[in-house]
C-alpha cells in the first residue's frame, strides 16, 4: 500500500499484507513527531512490513537534511510493535546525529572566541 498524499515524503508499503488504514496513519503520526523532534525537515522516508515465519518485520529508511539514509529493522508479533521497534533504533541514531552536530557547532563556537 502507497501513501495517497503524493506530497507526502513517506512512503509505506506491505509485501504481500493488507495494512488497513490504520497503520499508515499511526506511522506517518510517529514519523513526523519523531524526526521534528531532532530535525526540521524530513527529505524522505520509506517503511516497509513483511512477515517472516510467525512475526512481521518493519523496515525505515529515513533521511533528514541532506544527511546519509538511516535504517532501523525489527521483527515483532504484530506490526505496530515491529514499526515501534524500528523507530527507535531510527531515534537513536537521530538523537546521535544531533549530539555530534550541537557538539560540532560548540567546538566552532569555542574555536572563533578563541581567535
């Protein structure tokens, strides 16, 4: 299933499963809050659900900025635990990302007073 809003930077897709309408919604709603949480602009995201065996798994593809692809995969019993998973393995390296980038500015910061 594609994302209907074609100015939308999130697409979502299941392989071979129905994902109701529900799903989408709850993962552009997560998505947004949580990326707008480290970064202003979402360039693009893809999230992606298969099943394997008894569980599903979630795949994100992610970019803020013009910052390399994240990617957090995790499998779980249904697949809004598998999506919430993913996400924050994802939020973690936001928040990691931001850390390095308020330190880089610091360092600049520090750097220039000191010249």
């Amino acid at each position: 299933m594609m994302s209907n809003n074609r100015s939308s930077p999130i697409r979502i897709n299941g392989f071979q499963i129905d994902l109701g309408d529900a799903l989408p919604q709850h993962v552009r709603e997560r998505l947004l809050t949580t990326t707008e949480t480290y970064f202003q602009e979402l360039k693009h995201a893809s999230v992606g659900f298969r099943r394997e065996g008894q569980s599903y798994c979630c795949t994100i593809n992610i970019q803020v900025g013009n910052f390399r692809v994240m990617i957090g995969e995790a499998s779980a019993p249904d697949c809004y635990r598998a999506f919430d998973l993913a996400l924050e393995k994802v939020a973690v390296q936001l928040r990691r990302r931001k850390r390095r980038l308020d330190g880089a500015v610091r360092e600049e910061v520090r750097a220039g007073a000191t010249a």
